[in-house]
C-alpha cells in the first residue's frame, strides 16, 4: 500500500470506511513532513468531515512510512505513541479518538478497499 494524499478525498474514503463504527470525538490532524496535512472531525466514533485547518484538537507528526504502516496495520498508533515515535501535540482526547480509529482493523480493510 502506498500513502494516500492527504485531501478532501481521503477524508471522503475516510468518511465511508468509518460509517458503521461507534467511539470517541475530536478533531484530528494528520501531517508528513511540514507541508502534507489534513483535518477531519471524528464523532461518535465515526469521520464525519474535512475540518478547518486551524480547527484541529491534536496534531499527528508522521512520516510517510509510519503513515502507510499505521493504515496497512504492520504498524500501530498507539504502540508508536507510547514508544515516543510519534509525539502529538494537543489534547489527548482527540488523540484517543484518532488511535481508536486507526487501531479498528475492520476501519482499515474498509479503508485500503476504497
């Protein structure tokens, strides 16, 4: 799998895989590198919307790699968070709701399907 461009489609496939799900809110960001980002809202567990890009609750600092591993499930989130390898900044609530997300194996078969 290679890593998706982070736009207004991703979000949209990211909206579709998410729709049967349940959890936790916030609004996330997802960056590579300095210039690559995208923000989404997850609600109740599911991606709902594209957000403001200056609406975001917690930023994801990734790389390329990291990003294809988390979303092809070689790599998990919250295991990278808790080594210190990937270092959000913002509120953990957000950060909880998007490690929820990316750690649903059903949310990424649905995903790499798109």
């Amino acid at each position: 799998m290679s890593r998706p461009p982070l736009n207004a489609e991703w979000v949209e496939a990211l909206v579709e895989a998410s729709s049967q799900r349940q959890g936790l809110s916030g609004v996330v960001a997802i960056a590579v590198g300095k210039t690559d980002r995208v923000v989404f809202e997850i609600s109740g567990g599911r991606v709902v919307a594209a957000a403001e890009p200056g609406g975001a609750q917690v930023t994801i600092p990734v790389t390329a790699d990291q990003l294809t591993s988390i979303l092809d499930g070689t790599e998990s989130l919250a295991q990278a968070f808790m080594r210190g390898d990937v270092k959000p900044e913002g509120s953990t609530g957000a950060l909880l709701a998007a490690v929820e997300l990316f750690e649903d194996a059903g949310f990424r078969q649905r995903l790499a399907r798109r």
